[in-house]
C-alpha cells in the first residue's frame, strides 16, 4: 500500500501554510484518498489501478493549492482573533466573577466605606473586596500568557489582561450617566464624590491589580520571544 501522506505532501510542496495547518492539509487528504484506494482494493481492482482511480479525484493539485491557502486564508483572521483576544479574555473575565462570588459567599468581608451625606443619599459609598483585589493579578497573569502565547499584539493583550474590568466601566460610564437622565430619583440621589469612589474601587483598583499581574508577565515573555 502505498505511503499516501508522503505522496500528499510532495504534490502539494510549496504550498503556503504554516507547518501545523500542512500537517493537518496532508492527513485529510490522505485519509480521503486512502479511502477511495481501500474501496477500489475491496472491489476487485489491482492495486496500481486503485492508486490511479484514487488519485483519479485530485484533476489539477495546483489548483487545489491555490484553493486551500485561499479557504486557509480567510478562516485565519477569525481563528486568530478567538485566540489571541476573544477567548483569553473571556476566560479572564469569567475566572475574576467566579473568585468574587466565591469570596462574597464565604468571605472575608468587604471594606464598607462609611455613607457620604447620609440618607437619602446613595450610600454606601464604596466595598471593596481588598482578598478579590489580591487574586486578580493572577487572573491578569493568566490572560497576558494565554494572549502572548497567540502570538497577539501589545493593544490585544493589554485589553484581554484588563476585560473582567469592562463590565464596571460600562456601569459608571454609560448606565448609571443614562438611569440618571432617564429617573429624577437616581439622578437627584447621586453624589458626585461617590461616583468617583465608586469607579476608583470597582475599575481603577482592579485594572491595576490586573495590570500588575499581567504586565511583567508580558514583558518577560517578549524578552524571551
């Protein structure tokens, strides 16, 4: 029987693919034509005659060159981005809202800030879960290995390590501006000292956990790259 990979993979030399999607290219197509040739074999033919009628499928290998690196090409730029920016950064995302539930249901307790101009007015000012903070440079580490490791840039690394953080950041930027314009009651029950407390403790305060975390392991990475 004969070596099918091999005879694949020296019809479509040349080919321009990265070793891993040329490797993945050959066993396909082998397994295709090593079927054809088992069927030919199982019906009756001799073999030189199944090897031909099983390459008998491929009309023109340039052609069916041509024809893969244009398919690979196109599913790159998506399996790419999944894997440099999308998938890190959800698994970050994901891993620092479990610790946090993880931490409100058994504890320690969260800093309480003490209420800024007391009732009616929005209080507490702040909580901060200062063991929550303490587990997300881990978190961050996690996302900048799994993005550099992708091969991503510096932007999408940078936003994979800080993503558990865009939640909040659309909270104090975009929801609570808007539930203020759309109800008097919240409007008039917001005290602009804690805002700024508010989006200190659960955006500034975490970014930098992740950052601190994620950074050192994306610049040692790149050293050794």
């Amino acid at each position: 029987m004969p070596d099918w990979q091999k005879l694949v993979r020296q019809r479509l030399h040349g080919i321009a693919l990265d070793d891993d999607d040329t490797a993945q290219v050959v066993e396909e197509l082998a397994s295709h034509l090593e079927e054809d040739y088992q069927f030919s074999v199982a019906a009756g033919a001799p073999e030189q005659l199944a090897i031909r009628r099983a390459l008998r499928h491929v009309h023109d290998w340039n052609d069916l060159k041509s024809q893969i690196e244009s398919s690979r090409q196109k599913e790159l730029p998506m399996t790419r981005r999944v894997s440099q920016f999308w998938f890190p950064g959800f698994l970050t995302l994901l891993l620092a809202m479990a610790l946090l539930m993880l931490i409100e249901a058994i504890g320690p307790k969260p800093w309480v800030s003490p209420a800024w101009g007391g009732p009616p007015r929005m209080a507490p000012v702040a909580v901060v879960y200062f063991s929550w903070l303490l587990t997300l440079p881990f978190v961050g580490a996690l996302g900048a290995y799994l993005s550099n490791r992708a091969g991503a840039r510096r932007w999408a690394v940078f936003c994979c390590v800080t993503f558990p953080i865009f939640p909040y950041l659309a909270f104090f930027m975009i929801g609570l501006p808007l539930a203020a314009i759309l109800d008097d009651h919240v409007a008039h029950n917001i005290v602009l000292p804690a805002f700024f407390i508010g989006f200190g403790a659960w955006v500034l305060l975490p970014a930098l956990a992740l950052l601190g975390g994620g950074l050192p392991v994306h610049y040692f990475s790149g050293r050794k790259a």
